[in-house]
C-alpha cells in the first residue's frame, strides 16, 4: 500500500491511539493539514501555537495518554517552544509535529526555515529532523515510545515538506528497537535498606512528587502511610497525590508550603522522597534540608537522584512498583508522639490562614479559592496558572480526588491554565474544569477564549485581578523596600472581553458576592468567566526567603506591612 508521507503521518497516529491534535497551520504543513479530512483525528485550531503546546501538555496529564501538537515551520515552530519546554520539566509526554522548508533548501535560510531540532535539543527527550518519506513510519513509532517510556517527556519531529507530498510502502513497525534507550532499575537490596530505615524511624516522613501521579500510585502511597503512620506532605505537582483532607496529609511543603510540613521535614529522621527531583522551591538553602533526616530517594530517572540533594538510599525506579515492593517489607508501625508534634505545629500554621479574620467585605483570593472548593464540592480539575494565583489555589482548594490539579512548575509558565484547560477538558468532556489565574499570566494567552467557544467547551475561569505581577510585587515588597517597577499592570475589564467572544462574564468586587456568582457559573452549561477585583497587596504566606532554611519562614502573624 503506497501512501504520501502526510497519510502516513496520520495513520501513524491513528494507530497511536491519537484522538486529538492542538495546533495552527501554515505552508509547510499544509500538504499534512489537506490529508487530515480521511483520518478520524479531531483537530482544535489554536489562536497561537504556544497554546497548542500547553494544550497538547494539559491532554497529556488529563488523561495519561501522549498530547499531540502540530505547527508550521519557522515562527510556527519557535513559538511551541515555551510549551514543549514546560512539558519537559514537569516530565509530561508529548509529541510536537512541526514541518519544515523543503529537503533542497535546508540550511539555505529559505523562508520560514528555522533549525528547531537544533532549538529544542535541551528541552526534548529527543527529537528527529524526517528528510525521507521511508523513514517516517519508524520515527513516528519511536517517537511516541520515548515520550511515554521510562521517564515521560516531549520529542518533537520535524518533517520536511517534500517528505509529505512523496510516496513510499506503508507498513507501520511493530516493535522499536532503540539500544540506547535503557531503564536500570534498582535491585531487591535498596529497596530493603530503605525499608529497613523505615522501621526503625521514630519521626518518619513521606515526600511525594509527581511521579507519584505519573505512575498512578496514589493507592500504594496511601497504604504505606496508613500501614506504618507516616505523614505525607507532597511538592506543588505532587498536590492530589495523597487526598488532603486525610489525617495524615500535611499539604503542600516549600517556599510556600504550610508551616507545619516545612517543620516535619526539618526534624523527621527518615524522610521518604518519591516521584521528585528535589528542586529549589521544595528545599531552600540545601545545604540545611532536613538536617536531622536519612533521605530515601525514589525516582524513575537516576540523572535525578543525588543532583541536588544526597540520599543515605537510592532506589531507582517506578513509583508505583516501588511502594509496592516497600508495602512487604515495611511492617505495621505508629508513631503517637510525632504525630502529636506535627498537631501542635498544625494549630499554629492556623495562624497564617486570613479566612477567619474580619476583612469588612474586603476581598480576599484565599476567601475566593476556598469558596470554588466549596461550591466544586472539590469535584473539579483546576488548571492554575503561575503566580500568587497558583500558590493561594495550593494552599486553599482541598483535593482529595487523585490528579485534581493541573499547573506549571518547573518552568513557572505564567499564561498555562488557559491553553492548558482546553486539552483538560477535552480530555476530562464530563468533569467539570476549573481555570485559576492571575490578571498578569492571563492577558498571556487570552486569545484562547475564542478557542474555548469554537470548540464548545464548558471551562469555567476565575480570574484573581490585583492589577499587578502579583508574585514580582511581593518580592519588591519584602526584599526591594516596595519598589513597585515594572510591576503595575493596566488590565482590561475581562468580564467585557469574555462577553465579546460570547462567554458571560461577571465582575465582582466584594466578598458577600463570591459565592452567588460562582453559583451562577456553574449552572451555566457552557463556559463562564468572573474577575474577581482582589485586594491590591494581599501576598503568599508562609514564604521561605532565598538563602533561607524551611524552617525560616516568613509567616502572616509576624510579618508587618511597611
């Protein structure tokens, strides 16, 4: 059966399982763009082909399968970058097709000709330059076997224009042979030093990361902390890993982590790190990251393991399969005494939540995250944004349900949730979605607001509007004496802009009116946005200033505006 490179294409794709693709075309792709009708494939037309990226991204972790976008070559490609990049630091698989100048003209500078192999070197798994049309079929495969396998991540293919118009025998590969890719996983031994450390610790502690998502191991992760009574805090990604109400459940831990995880990891002597790699924003000053503690570090990827902080065991491996192994060897234990303690700094993180305080109808974001919990029953996905918006949205929306938070770490890309929420709940079609997002990160990628209505896709947006870099503010307020440069922002009315693509918009401006207006939204079957005009200067507490130990944080009860 000889097919053009451009059916190929798709019907690699089909075979891939590929449901749905996120991308914006152009002239190099446009032989790819003219076989699409014949393939059972449904394409969402993006506003920019960043959003693509993150839309592809946003699939990606939705539904655990790999996110597919596609771009034009030259400014078409480039402008995935920022997308593939923050799919490749939170480990999230995705395969970006982009095309490319003729086979001729490469490396003439011929129009649109970028080297976006060359771009994306250090931000792929790895990626493939198609200049035969004989080759397609195998690069396809390999493809989405690197992006999946092992640790999760993007690999892009880029596709000559004349590879997709030339014809060769289809057959699609039904193995991949690819020797340089291999996973070493650790042996017996490891995992019974670690289980031995586990039975001896007096004050141990869990540390999940989003590995334990990717590896679908919320369950073994529960059963190991309720067998042996050990506390779970978890990083930003690692949030829904281990259901938060649970009393074992310590939130999120960090620069903004709540006081009382940031203690436990500080004075625990076994502390148990799966699925995470140990960044800065989960550590502080390294060099004084839990003191007291033998660390335990499991992860899939051992380029991770000992690079930022050292263990006393590493253990190589899948999250899953490897809680799994330590749920045998680990026996029944408790631990009265330290989780008592870990009580007695829970009642005194209360002393960072502004909930309870009279504000006089004075709009505060935590009041506002915590009412989408209420009136979501926590029965929603939430994309958050980057920003204050995003740590408020850690540290006040309860989830319980496993993979109910979606957000960039890593990289920190502000202008995420709203691209990010189109393939969320594409691929979630009857859960209902939530956006969380700053007035900055926002006007990022607005423009998706005519994707959202194209597409009938009933995400709901709220958007926490303090007119300024709200994270960058508070910084240049406690660190740079309130120089406010650069910082101040003139934004529009967004719930006029939503009303201008069709989607009801609501403005509110008082706390009495949070909850009748989120009420609102939700009964309205298809997308809704509300600007909620939040106080100017509200800032994130607890927060661990750079150069600074997790146990010295900054808290809301001691820190007096200047």
């Amino acid at each position: 059966m000889k097919l053009t490179g451009a059916q190929i294409l798709w019907e690699c794709l089909v075979r891939e399982g590929v449901e749905v693709i996120f991308g914006l075309g152009g002239g190099a792709v446009i032989h790819l763009f003219d076989a699409l009708p014949q393939y059972p494939i449904r394409f969402v037309l993006v506003r920019h082909e960043q959003a693509a990226a993150h839309a592809a991204d946003g699939y990606a972790r939705a539904t655990g399968k790999v996110g597919v976008c596609i771009a034009t070559s030259g400014p078409g490609a480039t402008n995935l970058v920022t997308g593939i990049a923050t799919a490749y630091m939170d480990s999230s698989p995705v395969v970006a097709i982009t095309g490319q100048v003729p086979t001729p003209v490469i490396g003439t500078d011929a129009f649109q000709e970028t080297d976006i192999t060359g771009i994306t070197l250090p931000i792929t798994k790895h990626n493939y330059l198609v200049t035969r049309v004989e080759d397609l079929a195998r690069v396809v495969k390999e493809a989405f076997y690197i992006a999946r396998t092992g640790r999760p991540g993007p690999v892009l293919i880029d596709i000559a224009k004349d590879v997709q118009f030339q014809e060769t025998e289809f057959s699609y590969p039904e193995q991949v042979h690819l020797p340089g890719l291999r996973l070493d996983f650790s042996d017996d031994e490891e995992v019974q030093a670690a289980a031995d450390l586990l039975r001896q610790a007096r004050r141990p502690l869990i540390l999940a990361g989003h590995g334990v998502i990717l590896s679908g191991a919320s369950r073994e992760l529960r059963a190991l902390a309720e067998r042996a009574q050990i506390p779970v805090a978890t990083t930003l990604l690692g949030i829904s890993a281990f259901p938060e109400s649970h009393p074992l459940s310590l939130g999120m831990a960090g620069m903004h982590g709540f006081y009382h995880a940031n203690q436990a990891i500080q004075e625990a002597d076994v502390l148990l790190a799966v699925g995470m790699r140990f960044d800065d924003r989960v550590t502080g000053l390294p060099a004084r990251f839990a003191p007291n503690a033998q660390i335990i570090h499991v992860d899939i990827d051992q380029a991770e393991i000992g690079k930022n902080i050292r263990p006393a065991v590493a253990i190589v491996g899948n999250a899953r399969e490897v809680l799994s192994r330590l749920l045998r060897l680990v026996p029944p234990a408790t631990h009265p005494e330290w989780l008592a303690q870990i009580g007695q700094w829970r009642e005194e993180s209360e002393t960072d939540n502004p909930l309870d305080e009279n504000h006089n109808n004075r709009l505060l974001p935590q009041h506002v995250v915590r009412q989408i919990w209420e009136v979501t029953q926590g029965n929603a996905t939430i994309v958050s944004d980057v920003g204050q918006n995003q740590m408020w949205e850690a540290q006040y929306y309860i989830h319980d349900r496993f993979n109910s938070l979606i957000s960039s770490g890593g990289l920190g890309t502000m202008g995420f949730a709203l691209p990010a929420s189109l393939g969320v709940q594409i691929g979630r079609p009857h859960e209902t979605v939530w956006v969380i997002a700053g007035d900055g990160g926002f006007q990022m990628t607005i423009q998706e607001l005519a994707t959202v209505v194209q597409e009938n896709l009933p995400v709901k947006i709220a958007i926490l509007n303090n007119g300024f870099l709200g994270m960058v503010r508070q910084w240049q307020e406690l660190f740079f004496n309130r120089n406010y440069s650069g910082t101040r922002l003139l934004g529009p009315d967004f719930a006029r802009v939503a009303e201008a693509y069709g989607i009801p918009g609501f403005t509110v401006r008082e706390k009495n009116q949070v909850t009748p207006v989120l009420r609102r939204a939700m009964e309205i079957p298809g997308p809704a946005l509300i600007d909620f005009h939040i106080h100017s200067e509200e800032n994130v507490f607890p927060m661990v200033a750079p150069g600074k130990a997790l146990s010295e944080m900054i808290r809301r009860n001691s820190y007096q505006t200047v």
